[in-house]
DNA sequence: TTCGCCAGCCAAAGCGCTTTGGAAAATCTC
DNA sequence: GAGATTTTCCAAAGCGCTTTGGCTGGCGAA
C-alpha cells in the first residue's frame, strides 16, 4: 500500500494524506481521521527509505562497533549498551545501522558514513587519546556522542561517560584501609581512555596514601578470562605476591577467581577482589548478595543516556552536554582485611 | 558531491556516469575509466537511500534480537554472532540494521521490517517450536535465514545450525563412560529450540545405557552466572548430589564452578563438569588447555555461514539451504572418573 | 555511394514520499 | 451582501539515483 494508492482510495491527494498523517495543521480534523482511520485499515507503512530521500532525514542512528584486532574481540559491553539505546530509539522511532570495523578500518568506516549520509547520527564507542573519530565527526557535522572521553580533544562534544577516575580511586582506598599495601590492578587496555582513567585513580589512591604503586603489579591488555586467570597466576607465583586484585572487569575477575581457587586461596578471606562491573544482563554480579566487592555502572543506563543526548542534539542542535555517572560501590563477599598487616609493615 | 554534478563535471549525462560507475557495457571504457578517477577524486559516494529508492534493493539485512523479557536479558552469544556475519556483509556491500525487541512486540516487529521494506532479508535468532516468524516470512516473500530450526514448521526454510542433540548425546555418553550415573542437565531456557535438542540428546544418551534420566537433575533457565550457582548450589546439597554436570553455557557453568569451589569440591577430581563453549571471543576455554571439557561451536563461524547463505538467496532465490555444523569435542580437565563407581553400581 | 548496424551516449520518466505555491471553498467583517 | 480572510485542499516540483527508450555518428557490407 503506498500513499498514492491510499489517497486515491480515498479521494484525497497525496499531499493532503501526507500531511494528515504526519500531523500538519493544514488539514480538517474530520479528514485526518478518516485519513488515519484508512491508514489503519490498509496497515499502511510508509516507505522509510522514499521519506528519508524526500526530508533529507534518514531516523537511523549510526554505531560502529569495534573489533579488536588483536584477538578479533568484540567488547561483550556492546551488547547492553545497543539494548539500553534501543529502549529509547525505538519510542522515539529511530533504527538502528550497524557496522562492524576492524581499527585499522575506523576511520575509513566513519567517514564513509558521514559521506553516505545514511545516519542521523553515531554513537562513538571506546574512545582512545586524543581520538581521531572527534575531530572528523565534529566537521562533517554529523551529531554524535561519545561513551566515554578522549584527552587531548580541545573542542566540547557530547559524551556520556562514567566517573571512572574516582571509582577506581574509592576502590582503592577501600583496600587500603583494609590494610593492603600490595594491591595489583587488573586493567583494560590502556590505550582505550577508561582505561587510563582507571589507571590515574588507582596511582592517585595509593600515592595519597603513601604507597608507591608497583609497575609490575599493574596489568593491562584486553579484559578475557584467560587474562585474569594469567594476571593472577603469575603475579601470586612472585616471591611477594599481592594481597589485593582491583580489576577492570568481572569477566576477567572470573579468571582472577580461577586461579586463586587453584592456588588453594579463597577470596574474600585470603585474599581481596574488587571488580567493575558493568552490570550486564547476563553476567549480574547479585543484587542482595554480591558475588564480588565491585563498582557498579549500568552500561544499559549509559547507553540510554547517550541515545537520549544523541536525539536531543539531532532535533535541536545546541551546545554540546554531557553526562557524568557515579559508580556505586558495593561491598562483596570478596573483600576481606589484609592477612598480616601489621607483620608485613612492621618486619 | 552527487552525480549530477560528477557529470556536470565531467562533461557528460547523469546516466553515463551511472552507468560507468556500475559497471554496465554501454560505455566505452576510455570513459568509464575517466569517470571512475573523477569519482575517486571527489570522494563521490553514491546516496543508499536513493539508490535504494530507484532499485527496491536496500542492501542492508534485518537482524531482530530478542530482549528476553524476563531478565530483560540479552544474550552474548549475539556480538559474536554478528560479528561473524559481519565480515561477510563487510565484503558484500550490506548494512546491518538492527531492532531489539521485547518477545511480545516481535511478530509486530517483522511485520513492519516486511511492510516498510527497509531490508533485502533478515536473520532469525533464537527461533522457539513452532515459531511463528517463520510462517510469517515465508508468506511475505523476504529472504530469511534462521539460527537454529524450528520444529513443527512443514515448510523448508534456510537455516544454520550446530546439531545440538549429537553433540550432547556425545557428552553425555562421555560421561557415562567415565562411570557417572547421576549426571545433572544445566540447561537454557526450554522454550528454545535448541535447549529442547540438547535435552532430547541427553536423555537418549541415558537412555540408551539403560540410565533412567531423573527430571530433578534437568534444569532450564536463562543461562546467567547465578543460574549455574544456584543449580549446582541446590543440587550438591541434595543427599543423593549428582556426580557430573552438562552445562549450556560457559557462563552458568563458572557459576557451576563457584558453587563447586565453595562446596569444597573440586571439578576435574571430585565432580566432572562438560560446558557448551560458543567459543565467544571475550569468553575463550583455552585452545591448548581447556579449562573445562567441552562441546565447542563457533558462534561466529555460523554468523559468517548464515550470512553467506543470506546473501545467497537475496541475489538468486532458489531453493531453501542449510548448514548443520558439528560441535567439536574437546576434553579439558573438569572432567573424571565418577569417584566410587564401582562401589555405587555393585552396591 | 548508400544503407544498415552497432557502439556510445543522452533525455526523461520514475522510485514513494514531502513541500512549495497556489486555488477553491468556507468563514468573517462591516 | 460584497470584500477580506481563513480554512482546506491540490498540482507539481523535487529528493538523488536508475533505467527505458531513443538518438547520433562511424563503420562495414553490398
């Protein structure tokens, strides 16, 4: 059923069906319900792609997901994020183009993107220093919002992003006043910013607290269960084995967890484990009885938040907003005093 | 830049240079040639949506991922999936446009990706018995391929599949061979088709070794970390605990893991576990040493095959297609002898 | 030399919708 | 009740591309 048809069925014009259904004022009340009333009927859909072509707006939001190249890993976080964005393009009627590029493509990929013009606009995911995408998006003029930020970008742009800095600085507080002085932190890859930001507020934490952080204990590399499990089962085979793990990710804490079990070591008691957790839906951490000691950030909430700034910004352009989220940070059962505090410090 | 100005520049009509560009014989290659470097020069990227509009051919495919409404969960096994069919779409031409949909609205969803026609075909995921999507596609006409089968549909249809049922009559068999009688089935949710394969796999096994499959120890649900903790918690609690657990997911079976380990157990010596690994790129077992046994399938190999097949039927429609892959087993060290299997069978 | 043919190009219609610039009908003003 | 508005509708152009159906000029055949 296309307009043309519906209009002549109706002995009206294209124009004046059109406009009925798109909520022009131009019509009489009387005939836009019989317009609509008509449209029902015939369950007529307009066709996306002819309206994209006629108003120059295509209600599509771009993401590019990356793919690590390294181990071809798709960030399992991408998932959540796309479902919490989708809650709010689907009631605001936006779909959804996907694309899927390897770095070594990105930068082709967004601006192909842009030149196509087949979005509305993009999503930015897992922003690194001084991030080329920014720059290139912000003069195409293509709105967009980054999860995450970049350092080292001068101009404002739209991000939603979480507090990664402090949370991590909080959390390692925490196991310092548990009394741990060897704390390793089990972290993403460093070149992605969240990364480094982690990085910064677990250094500042300790550094306040007069612990010189330890490089060998600081790990970084792609967030697997078989990192975590490597991670802690090196770091526990050193003469001075840390007595604390901060870890970016639950998934790889898993691993952490493997490895101490086979070390005959029970977290929570010989050992501390605080984990981020990104509070996925198929990998939930518990609500009244957490798993894990662990700093709690929806990435679902995020991806929301994001998609909400995204269509705000494409129905009227303005300055540019951004949305900080506090983690929460939930005591576990993984978190325990330090085995031999005073001992270790007074020997 | 559009076509119309390329000609302009170029000193010729509007369908010359289209038909240069895509490569129809009407035009002398001296200026296809010509026309091609002038494209290249200007960055000329031809608009999707009117092309689309004057084809009918969208280049893109439909993926409509269910948000199971219970946990509001979204499976992991998607990214992968995805990222597979990715690569071939990536080398095709085609977009991904992608709908995330709550299991009620999802007849409506297809229906309305059919009737506004923003797609060249789709991919089911996660089909149920009797599905009724199927029925629906076949009778719209759109190009369809499903990830896994359905039963109680007559008709033939694409589909891509791992044969579940074998694979888990192989673990199940495995395990009886080692001398476990009471093996528990952890499994996804019921509805699913392939939960339902894997199941009927199981207990052929069983049967066939003149085992009688005991419904207790057969669980289905969403398959969460807290899943296999909880079931493996409860069942290990029970005076007759089961010696062996076949798992769907490598997730609920570090769950599984968690609840061993707390129960003092440990998988590989006191207690066997066989996880079902989708080889997920964040999720990896191990390839040189297995952290649990397992049925391995590429989730990613059969986005790559499901999209070929896809793309397949959109250019020359033909007969339906399918591609039953076989799990590959791969022995870790979560499994064992059953601990007194004599004793238990002679007693 | 004339004709026919074909390679190589182009004008224009059309894909399904929106939107500008009227025009007719209805309503209001005095 | 005539003119001025306002309401309600429509014809046609246009979005950027493809494709049908010519048209032209150069070549070989007769």
């Amino acid at each position: 059923m296309k307009l043309k048809e519906l209009a002549k069925s109706l002995g009206l014009s294209p124009t004046t069906v059109s406009r009925a259904i798109n909520g022009y004022p131009e019509v009489s009340e009387a005939t836009r319900a019989r317009v609509m009333a008509a449209a029902q009927r015939h369950d007529y859909q307009p066709n996306p792609r002819a309206k994209a072509l006629a108003t120059g707006q295509s209600m599509a939001i771009g993401h590019v997901i990356p793919l690590a190249t390294r181990h071809e890993m798709v960030n399992p976080v991408f998932a959540d994020f796309i479902a919490g964005a989708s809650e709010i393009y689907a009631r605001e009627g936006f779909d959804i183009h996907l694309t899927v590029v390897s770095d070594e493509g990105e930068e082709k990929a967004y601006r192909d993107i842009a030149a196509k013009g087949s979005v509305d606009g993009i999503i930015v995911h897992a922003p690194r220093a001084n991030d080329g995408r920014i720059a290139l998006l912000s003069s195409v003029g293509l709105p967009f919002v980054v999860h995450g930020r970049a350092t080292g970008i001068d101009a404002a742009y739209n991000w939603v992003d979480v507090n990664n800095r402090r949370a991590f600085r909080r959390a390692a507080e925490f196991l310092v006043d548990l009394g741990h002085r060897r704390i390793a932190l089990v972290n993403g890859l460093e070149t992605m910013e969240f990364a480094m930001r982690r990085r910064s507020g677990f250094v500042e934490a300790l550094t306040a607290r007069g612990i010189e952080p330890d490089p060998d204990l600081m790990l970084s590399d792609e967030m697997t269960e078989q990192y975590g499990y490597q991670s802690a089962k090196t770091l526990l085979a050193r003469a001075d084995p840390p007595t604390a793990f901060l870890c970016s990710s639950m998934i790889s804490a898993f691993g952490i967890r493997r490895a101490t079990d086979e070390a005959g070591l029970k977290l929570g008691r010989d050992l501390s484990l605080i984990a981020h957790d990104d509070d996925l839906s198929y990998l939930q951490n518990g609500a009244d009885d957490p798993i894990f000691t662990a700093l709690r950030s929806s990435v679902r909430e995020a991806g929301r938040r994001a998609a909400t700034i995204l269509i705000d910004q494409i129905r009227n352009p303005g300055p540019p907003v951004h949305d900080l989220l506090e983690a929460e940070f939930l005591v576990g059962r993984s978190t325990a005093p330090a085995p031999h505090p005073a001992r270790a410090l007074n020997a």
